[in-house]
C-alpha cells in the first residue's frame, strides 16, 4: 500500500560529502515535491517539479539541487553538505487536478533524516 | 500564493470537541482548503478538503463560509490519539502549484 517511498530514512554523513536522497511515487502524480522539517520552523519548500526535468525553486533552494530524469522518481542532492543541513527531509507527490483523489492533495513519505557531522 | 495564518497551540481534554480555525484573506477564486495532521517522526497526511460550505468525512467536518477567508476544522470528541500538528494549506488544483505549508497548530489532548 506505500505510495511514496523514500529510499532511506536514517543516514549520516560528513561535512562536504555528496548526498542522495531519493523518492519514488507509485500514483503516476505529475507534482514531486522536497521539504524540510526543523524544531520551531515547521515544513519549507525546497524545490518542486511538475512534469519531466522540469523543476522550480521552493523557499530554501540554497545548498540543493534536484533531479527528475522520470516522472515517478524525485532526487534531491545535497552537493556538498553541512552542518546546517541536518534535519527531516520530506517527499510528497501530488496530482494537480481536482478529482476523486482531490486537488493537489499530497501523499507524503515516512521521511529520511540526515546527520550531518 | 495564499497566506495562512494560525493558532499556535490549542489545549483539549478528551472527548471535547476541538475547532481550529485557519485565515486565508487573500484566497484565490480556484483554491482550495486542504488540512493535514502530522505525527512526530512522520509525514503529514490529509485529513479533509473543501471549496465552499461544509465537507464533512468520517474523521472531521470543514466549515468553510460564504467569503471563503477562513476555514474551520472541527474534530469531534477528541482522544489522546489526536494529538498532533495541524496544518490548513490553500493551493490551487493545477500542475506547477507550489504547495506552502505555515507553521501549524499544535494540539495536545489530555486525559
């Protein structure tokens, strides 16, 4: 029954380091969406995309990049990370249509949590 | 983008019923009102989601009025279960639309 899935969910890595975090959806949504969770800053947008290689910057793009090569699977790249990197990081999908499934309802992962040391 | 203004923390005992109200002024003719609540450690799921009036589903009711610059999500009888963080988001049902959460309420039921 997972819909979103997030190909880890603990990892720990260390300053400057390339980091992979990667999502794939099995619903066939044309939104991917990547956000990060903090204490106190509840959930940020950081990039999203709406079709094939196409992607927009959400409110904290710095520091990420993202990629979608096909439509179920969402990456975002940590190209060399840090500190102030470490947190919960969130997929969801969505299909922008309204419909029975509802417009642009989101269907989240169960998150990936970095360290960074 | 719409913005979305709500309560920081509400207080329940269990078996009350709880109304969190979320502002949208400046809501767009084609947006709609969706509510998630979130877990600690989890992602958000959706609760329920309308237009205009009340929608109402096994879990919650959503009281929307005619000026749709407001939205309230009433949950009935609560439990210590229902403790979590609550989130109102106004999107508009296309591709593209970036989907902006605010920072939420956070209820917390007591016995």
């Amino acid at each position: 029954d997972v819909k979103v899935t997030q190909s880890s969910r603990y990892l720990v890595k260390r300053t400057g380091e390339k980091v992979f975090l990667e999502c794939v959806q099995d619903m066939d949504h044309e939104n991917m969406f990547w956000y990060r969770q903090d204490p106190g800053l509840g959930l940020r947008l950081i990039y999203f995309s709406y079709d094939v290689k196409m992607k927009e910057k959400g409110d904290i793009p710095e520091g990420y990049s993202v990629s979608r090569e096909k439509k179920e699977r969402f990456s975002l790249i940590l190209e060399s990370a840090s500190t102030n990197q470490t947190s919960m990081y969130l997929c969801a999908s969505s299909t922008g249509l309204a419909g029975l499934s509802g417009a642009n309802v989101l269907t989240f992962g169960a998150g990936s949590r970095l360290t960074v040391l | 983008l719409a913005k979305t203004t709500q309560p920081i923390s509400m207080d329940s005992y269990e078996g009350q019923e709880v109304n969190i109200t979320c502002s949208h002024n400046n809501i767009a003719t084609n947006d709609y009102i969706t509510w998630y609540q979130q877990f600690p450690s989890q992602g958000p799921r959706f609760i329920i989601q309308g237009y205009k009036t009340k929608v109402t589903n096994e879990v919650a009711s959503l009281f929307i009025p005619a000026d749709r610059k407001s939205s309230t999500l009433s949950l009935p009888r609560v439990s210590l279960s229902d403790t979590a963080v609550y989130y109102c988001l106004v999107a508009r049902p296309q591709a593209g639309t970036a989907l902006i959460f605010g920072k939420g309420t956070t209820l917390s039921v007591s016995s």
